[in-house]
C-alpha cells in the first residue's frame, strides 16, 4: 500500500515550506535514508531524507510552496502501484480531491511527454486545472485563468504562474525605455521572502521612526581599552556589543519594548532573545540576502561573551549553517549601518515582525557640540527607532530612546 509523504515541519515556527528540488526522479526506487529534497522555509534551506523506500511518486513540483502536513509525494510499493499513482494524480491539486478523469499513460517517461506536449490552457470537463493557491492568487490580482500558462503537473496552473502572469505588464511597460539588461534576478526563494515579510510588515504593523544622536565620545574611549586587550579576551570587542548593552539596559527600564504582538494580546518577555540583521551573499554578484540571527538571553552576557557570540552566529547565517534556533525567538531587533552608511545619515528600518521594535544605529559623525556652556568637538551616533504604535505609544517609546541614549552617554551603567 502507498505511503503518503507530506511537507515537513522542520521548525516550531514553520507554517509552509517550499520545494527547491526534488533530488530524485518520478519513478526511482528510493532507498529509505537517501537524499530526497531541498525545502526552504522562510529563513533556511533543508536538505532531508527519504523516511521510507519505494517507487516514488511526485505530486508537488518543485518550486511549489505549500502548507505543512500537505501530501506532496507518495512511496509505491510496487511499479504498478506506482502506475495506478500517476494515473490517479494525473490532474490532482496538492492535498485537495478532484473529479475523476481519464488516466494519462502510467510510465514516467510518457507522462513527461504528456507534460512538454500539453497546451498552454488544460481543462478538465470546461474547467481550467489551476491549484487552488493558484486561483485565490489570480482572484485577487484580477487575472483570468484562461489567459495564464500552466506549468504543474499535467499543465496545471500553479502558484508560480499566476505570479509570473502579474509581472508581464510591467516588464511590457518598462522595455520601450530599458537600455541592456545587465542581469535578471529571479523573485524567488530568499528573495521571495524578503520581499513578502517587508510588505507584510510596512501593510500590517503601525509603524513609526524616531531619530535620535547620542555622544558616544566616552564610549569609544572604553572600548579602547577593550581593544587593547584583544589578545587576553580573545576578540577585538566590536561598537555593536556594547550597543547591545546598552539596548538591555533600556529594555529594563521599558519592558514593553521587548514585546511581541500574538493575536490580540501583546507578550512582553522578561528574557532579551536579540535579533541581528545579517546581510548574506547572493549567487550572483547583483544578489544579497537578509536574515534575521537570534541571540538568546542576551542579558546575561557581558560585553567580551556578547561580541563572541555575536561574531560566531554571523559567520553560520552567512555560511548556510544556522540551526533552527539560530533564526527563531526574536524578541526585540538591532540593525546596524554603522560603518556603511555616511556619516551622520539616519536610517528607518522596517520592523522584524511580530516584533514591537527595532533599534538601528548608524555610522558616528564628529560634530562641534555645546558642552556646559562651551563648544567641544565630540563624536556622535545617529539613532533610529522603529517601533510598532500597535503596542508602544510615543511617551515609552521616548522612554525606551532616553534610557538607551543615557546608557551610551555614560558607559558605567552598562558595565555596572
């Protein structure tokens, strides 16, 4: 008897995955234990295993993202079971029953004949095969099925050209004026979340930026110590652990800061897991990523253990590998500029939802300032706070920035 396989939930946070490819064939005998697939959840890629051996049948292509426990192969035990599969899913949506159809030819090999054969619209009965996800997609972009090529199974519509379809009118529009093109970067997997989760978080979350500048000239004196010390503590202590300090000092003084939304009700934590935007490279040299690396507790580490561990989670995000927990449990998030940016520039960053805020500091400017009555020249921090007015109003969030700025301004607090 067939055994399904469904999409695996690789992580506690994990809601859908998606198929980057499939590592074996329609139709290979599959040794339990052999390399399967690679799924990609919204934060990291998985190569997995096969749990079980047989003939296997594939139902979801590659490409295709869908929810968890949704059916998207099954194992055969047997080539004619493995016939009877294919002829059953000839026209099957994942995870969704359909109305009986003629077989297609059972073997592999004909049914990807059948598949490069097919017409650009396939129907079944006068209905156009389209998955589901597919046709809610068309539905809200205002597309007609009967207009968009199928690429899934059978030349079903799937998710991707309904998504490729919305792209034709702006990419028609654009080439009367477009020079040569010096590269095309596809809309997909990292960058495809990326995309999602910013405009998820600029449409759902009210948010708001401060800007703030604090005179960081005492700390740099402290860190210079530090530094001088880089052969006993065994790192040259970077600017962003002590700002991460001096973030949990803040954090103490205005909890809810350190808060998340979950349905209707706002979470704050007494434990700091700290956030940290990490740019990753692309495949290509047009291409970066983004990901969110998580420091957990944070505030019971000090400066040398922040700055080591920080570097450490960096360099396995980078790397491809973070563990689940590496990129899970945010509660409050730091993005930093600093060193990239112009000197004295602001930034807004866009909130790392669900989370209530996002501290973003930029890179120090020497500025003359006025210090009891005297000009003194001082080096100072651009600040940026974003923080969701769903959970915080501006009086603690001005709070939260005047804790943080008087943290940095007097360094001893941090180390006390």
């Amino acid at each position: 008897m067939a055994i399904d396989y469904v999409m695996p939930k690789l992580a506690m946070a994990m809601n859908e995955g998606t198929i980057n490819e499939w590592l074996v064939k329609e139709g290979d005998f599959v040794e339990k234990g052999a390399d399967l697939a690679s799924i990609e959840t919204e934060k990291v890629s998985y190569d997995v295993e096969s749990p079980e051996s047989g003939y296997i049948h594939i139902i979801v292509p590659a490409g295709e993202t869908v929810d968890c426990e949704v059916v998207v192969a099954c194992f055969a035990a047997s080539e004619e079971e493995l016939a009877e599969l294919q002829a059953r899913d000839s026209v099957a949506s994942p995870g969704v029953a359909v109305e009986a159809v003629a077989p297609v030819a059972a073997t592999a090999e004909s049914a990807a004949v059948a598949h490069r054969s097919a017409p650009e619209v396939v129907t079944t009965g006068g209905r156009i095969k389209a998955s589901p996800l597919a046709r809610k997609l068309a539905s809200l972009a205002e597309l007609e099925l009967s207009a968009i090529t199928g690429t899934g199974p059978g030349g079903r519509i799937v998710k991707r050209d309904v998504l490729a379809a919305q792209q034709k009118p702006a990419a028609l529009a654009a080439a009367p004026s477009a020079g040569d093109v010096l590269a095309r970067i596809p809309i997909q997997g990292m960058r495809r979340t990326i995309a999602s989760r910013m405009t998820q978080s600029l449409h759902e979350a009210a948010q708001l930026s401060s800007a703030w500048e604090s005179d960081i000239t005492d700390l740099l004196e402290v860190r210079a110590g530090f530094v001088a010390r880089e052969e006993q503590l065994g790192t040259r202590v970077s600017m962003n652990a002590f700002l991460v300090k001096a973030l949990v000092y803040a954090v103490r003084q205005v909890p809810i800061a350190n808060s998340c939304l979950e349905n209707d009700e706002i979470v704050i934590y007494d434990n700091i897991n700290l956030g940290v935007a990490i740019a990753v490279p692309g495949d290509t040299a047009y291409d970066s990523g983004l990901m969110v690396g998580v420091l957990h507790d944070v505030h019971r580490m000090g400066v040398v253990e922040i700055d080591i561990a920080m570097k450490a989670l960096v360099e396995r995000v980078r790397a491809g590998g973070a563990s689940s927990e590496d990129l899970s449990g945010a509660t409050i998030t730091l993005s930093s500029t600093a060193g990239l940016a112009p000197p004295g520039m602001t930034t807004t960053p866009v909130l790392n939802q669900p989370n209530a805020a996002l501290l973003g500091p930029s890179t120090p400017i020497q500025r003359v300032v006025m210090r009891d009555g005297e000009f003194v020249n001082r080096t100072m921090m651009p600040l940026s706070f974003t923080f969701d007015h769903r959970m915080l109003d501006g009086e603690p969030a001005a709070r939260f920035m005047q804790a943080l700025h008087e943290c940095l301004e007097h360094p001893e607090l941090m180390l006390a």
